[in-house]
C-alpha cells in the first residue's frame, strides 16, 4: 500500500531551499567553533566581513604546505578540531568530507616516502596539524560572511550572502602519494576516479578529435591557472604559489607551469576554451564526461553544487576537454574541462606521476565577488 504525505507537508519540503539549508548548518557549526575560542585564538581566526577591508586576504588563496592564514589544529584543543572538522563537513558532500579527510592524513604517508626527512626550518614539515581555519564576518548575521579552511593539498573557500550559500570555489584538492599500497593489495586512491574517468574519455575519442584534444605532448609542472586570485592569462611563478616570506621554493621566479613560449601558449588559458566540445561526442563519452564533471562538482552539498546544470544537454555541449601530456597510465599527464562558469584543472606530473592537483574553479564568481557586488548595489547603495 503506498504511503502519502499530506499536501502540506510535501509543500513545505519543496519550498526547502537547499542552499539556505546548507548556509544554516555552516552557520550553526562556525558560531559553536567561535565560541569555543579565547580571545587570542578568536584574534587569529576571524578576519572582517565579505566586501570589506578583507577582501585582499580572503582571496589570496594556497594549495602548497604554507601559511594559508587562521588559527591551526596545533593553536587548537582536541574538542576544537572535532569543531572544526564539523564545520569542514557542512560544506561537504559525504564523498567530498571522506576525500578531505583522507588528503589530511596523506601527510602522514608523504613523511615516510621521504623518509621522514625532508626539513624547511619549522618543527614538522609534514605535518597533519597545519591546517588553517579563518571565518570572515558573523556567521548567521545580515551581513555576508564565509569561511576558509585550507592546508596542503586542500582549499575550501565558502560564502554565505543573504543567508544562502552563494560561492563554493576555489575548491582545490590534492594527494600526494595520488596512490598508496594497502593490505591486500588494494591502493588507496583519494583522486582515482577523476583520473580514471579523463583518461578513458580522451583514449575514446576518434582520432582526428584526439589531435584536437591533445593541446601538447607535454604536461605542465602544475595546473595553469594556479591559484590566482581571478583566471586570467598571467603567468604565476613558484614563488606566487607560497605565503610571502615562509618557504622559498627551489627556482623560485619560474613559472609554476614550467612552460614557456609556444608551449606556454599552447595551454595558456583564453575566454574561448580549447579543445573538444561535448557536442562532439557520442552518447557513451557525453556519459563519461559528466561523470568526470561529478568527481569535482559533487564535492560539495546536493542543492549547492551546479551537477544538475549538466542535465541539460546544451550545458554538456559547452564543455570543453583539452589535454596534456601522455594517455598512458601512470605516465605524466594534464587535463582541463571548460565551460561558462566552468574551469576544472588536474594534473599528475611529479614523484613519478604520483602527485595529483585537481581543482575547481568558477571563473564568473570565485569567492562570490559578483553576488557580493550585487548584494551591496542593493543594501548599502547610498
């Protein structure tokens, strides 16, 4: 016998707005996080609203073992970081929380492949314990206000405009090791699928839409946007992938694509994308392309990430696939997926094609400037 619910309640479930929802957990989880903190650890981990004096540091992001700026797990007690991590997961899908989880214990697997030996001047290089929380603004109140947590290998970067989560990008993850051995044989594989998927599309494709695919038989030392503040054309150096004044990295002022001229330009960025159209593919590549977009997109909530958007055949058409580097596993390699609102970037190129970057980006909206601008237009127009 089916079961049904009475009309209002079937009502009031669907005028639920997901977004709203979400914003309200990130809310309830970022106020019990501050209110755990004394004056000295609130001093490091809130920075000033959205839109206001912040703004130069709310969106000067990192990937890379560095200081990304907040209050650390080692600033922290254990109660803390349970609160943290509460916060980590209400920005999350379960999926994406499990992924973030296991990129942070990867440090523990990076030191024993060095050997635990690899020093930059500080207590642990390695090191679990350095990752930063920092909240912009008051959670819950009318004023925007968003989060940041981020360490290597990881930065969520969330705002909240009008009580609705309004921006989830930049979205960087990352693994290195990108595959570890376990027992039994099996390898734990954080990013697989993400690799996975891209290389069985581009080996798919039809010869003459393979060369159009394939931008460079090379692959660039890290993905060509890196992490900029907007997706322009610039060429970021290794230097510009650091907090000023905590790590020198080694050639320090050359690109951090390792590319230069033809090359360069080959992969360089431009507002018409390169490469293949998912109009141009058959029904079972258009299936693995949105499956590919799914390992990136559905890190985060149902009802705030844009995966549905690609329900719609026209939004697949749009997506670009470009490619670099060699279609063999396990061989160096690079990939981007572009689209309006869309740049996914993964590359796997160091430790012997074992270090993974794989980020998402929204090149319209990243950390929500656009929302923000149009929120002030509105509220505080003078």
């Amino acid at each position: 016998m089916a079961v049904f619910e009475p009309y209002a309640v079937r009502r009031a479930t669907a005028m639920i707005d997901p977004r709203r929802e979400v914003a309200k957990r990130m809310a309830e989880a970022a106020l019990a996080w501050l209110d755990s903190l004394d004056a000295d650890q609130r001093e490091m981990a809130v920075a000033p609203p959205p839109g206001t004096g912040a703004e130069d540091e709310r969106t000067h992001w990192f990937y890379t073992p560095t200081d990304h700026g907040g209050l650390t797990f080692h600033q922290q007690r254990p109660a803390q970081h349970r609160l943290v991590m509460r916060l980590v997961a209400s920005g999350l899908s379960e999926a994406g929380y499990t992924t973030v989880a296991t990129v942070l214990g990867l440090e523990n697997v990076l030191d024993r492949v060095e050997g635990f030996s690899v020093n930059w001047g500080r207590e642990r290089t390695r090191d679990p314990g350095m990752y930063y929380l920092r909240v912009f603004g008051e959670p819950g109140g009318p004023r925007p206000w968003g989060w940041r947590f981020g360490g290597h290998h990881v930065s969520l970067n969330h705002l909240v405009v009008d009580g609705s989560v309004t921006a989830t990008t930049p979205c960087f993850l990352g693994a290195d090791p990108a595959a570890s051995p376990l027992l039994g044989g099996a390898a734990l594989r954080p990013l697989g699928a993400a690799e996975d998927l891209a290389r069985e599309l581009v080996r798919s494709l039809h010869p003459e839409l393979a060369a159009r695919a394939v931008l460079l038989a090379r692959p660039p030392n890290d993905v060509v946007a890196g992490n900029s503040a907007r997706i322009d054309d610039r060429v970021l150096t290794r230097r510009e992938l650091w907090r000023r004044g905590r790590h020198t990295p080694d050639r320090a002022d050359q690109p951090a694509t390792g590319l230069y001229g033809a090359d360069r330009r080959a992969l360089a960025l431009t507002p018409t994308p390169k490469g293949v159209p998912g109009s141009e593919l058959d029904t079972a590549q258009r299936e693995l392309l949105r499956a590919l977009l799914g390992t990136y997109l559905g890190r985060v909530p149902d009802g705030v990430s844009p995966l549905p958007r690609y329900d719609d055949p026209a939004a697949l058409d749009s997506v670009h696939l470009a490619w670099a580097g060699s279609t063999t596993a396990g061989e160096p390699h690079y990939y981007r997926l572009q689209g309006p609102r869309l740049l996914v970037e993964w590359t796997n190129v160091h430790r012997g094609a074992n270090h993974a970057h794989a980020v998402w980006r929204d090149p319209e909206t990243d950390f929500g400037g656009d929302v923000l601008a149009a929120h002030h237009a509105t509220h505080h127009a003078p």
